[in-house]
C-alpha cells in the first residue's frame, strides 16, 4: 500500500437552493487509488469531511458525506444565503493503511425570495412645490431587501389618510430599489384642503402585482 488516494478533480463546484431541506444531495466526489483494490483493504476508500461548516445556531454541523459512496448531503434545513453565500468543504479519502488524499467542494447557495421588503425610514415629510407637474417626482422611496430575486410593487394604501388618492408610487424606471411618489393632479396652494397637507401610507411588496392579501 504505498499509493495515497487522490481526487481527479482537486475542486468540485456545487450549486444548491437556500431552502434546500435536510438530506438534499450537494456533490458527488470520488476518489481515486492506484493500488490492487484485491490486496486486502489497500484500495479501500472511506470518505470524511475536516473542517464541517458548524451551523451558528443550533451548533449542528452543515454536510455530511456518505463514507462509503462519496455522496455530500445536507445535514439540515434550510440554509440562509442571506447569512452565508457560499461554503468551501474539505473532503478527505482514506484508504485501508491510513494514507489520505483531500478534495475541495465549493458551494455556491442561490436566493429565494423569503426576506419581505422594507422602506429604508418610517416616515418621509416634504415640503412641494405647486407648480410642480404630476409627473414630477415628489420623493423616491428607497426599499431595503437582502434578496436579489424580488418584483417590487408600490401602492399608497385605500383609505389610509388625508389625500391619498391625490397620489400614487411608481417602481423606479431605473430599476433600482425604490418607488417614486408622485401626484396624480395638480397640486393647489390656494386650496384650503391641499393647503393643509396630507398624511398617508404607502406598502411595498416584492412579489409583483400578486403581492397583495387584499
């Protein structure tokens, strides 16, 4: 027995979603050893994982990997691409004198939209102008979101307050996160009503025009 085992490939790539559930196969690896697999346990390989990944909060490690079959799953649900984007695993080969040989998994975790949206502040004042035409943007609302497959969509709230169909809230025609306020009419200085202000809200959801309970 005086060959190691070795990994082909020294660095697989993997992709899994971040609501992957526990058990969920990550990688396939195998390695390879060039002694006579008939001499005795000389070319018989056993798989182990150094340095697991240690889940924060429960303590658990991440992967586990099937000894005999090389196979790396998920050892628990669900992972958190918000928290931690990728993993880099050590797989190691053993074979039946001891020697090693080590392998490199790097695993890349996809987004699912699962963190709601939220306005960057809790409240805008502003101070307008009545010349201004409707089309002027009044304020762009920025939006806060760790995902990066969210469809924004705004709206001023049905009855939320003073004005609030004087008004609307467009997506940004950048495309960046955030909506702006503009006026559906003409803003008057010299009625009484809009010459009080007016206070109302405004929601954002990150799943599109079907976003909406009501």
């Amino acid at each position: 027995n005086d060959n190691a085992p070795f990994f082909p490939h020294h660095v697989v790539n993997a992709t899994i979603s971040e609501n992957t559930p526990e058990g969920a196969a990550v990688a396939q690896v195998s390695a390879t050893d060039n002694d006579d697999p008939r001499e005795g346990q000389n070319a018989r390989l056993v798989y182990s994982l150094e340095k697991n990944v240690i889940d924060e909060t429960s303590g658990r490690p991440i992967f586990a990997v099937d000894s005999e079959k090389g196979l790396i799953t998920t050892a628990l649900c669900c992972l958190d691409r918000e928290k931690t984007q990728r993993y880099a695993i050590q797989v190691v080969a053993t074979d039946g004198g001891g020697l090693k040989g080590t392998g490199t998994v790097l695993v890349e975790v996809t987004d699912v939209n699962d963190v709601p949206p939220r306005f960057s502040k809790p409240e805008w004042t502003l101070d307008v102008s009545e010349s201004l035409t409707p089309d002027h943007v009044l304020a762009t609302l920025s939006v806060l979101d760790q995902d990066i497959s969210n469809n924004f969509t705004f709206r001023v709230v049905p009855g939320s307050g003073r004005g609030w169909q004087m008004f609307r809230v467009d997506g940004r025609r950048s495309g960046g996160p955030g909506g702006d306020l503009r006026a559906v009419s003409p803003l008057d200085y010299e009625n009484p009503e809009h010459r009080r202000g007016f206070r109302f809200r405004v929601q954002v959801t990150d799943m599109g025009t079907g976003g909406w309970l009501e």
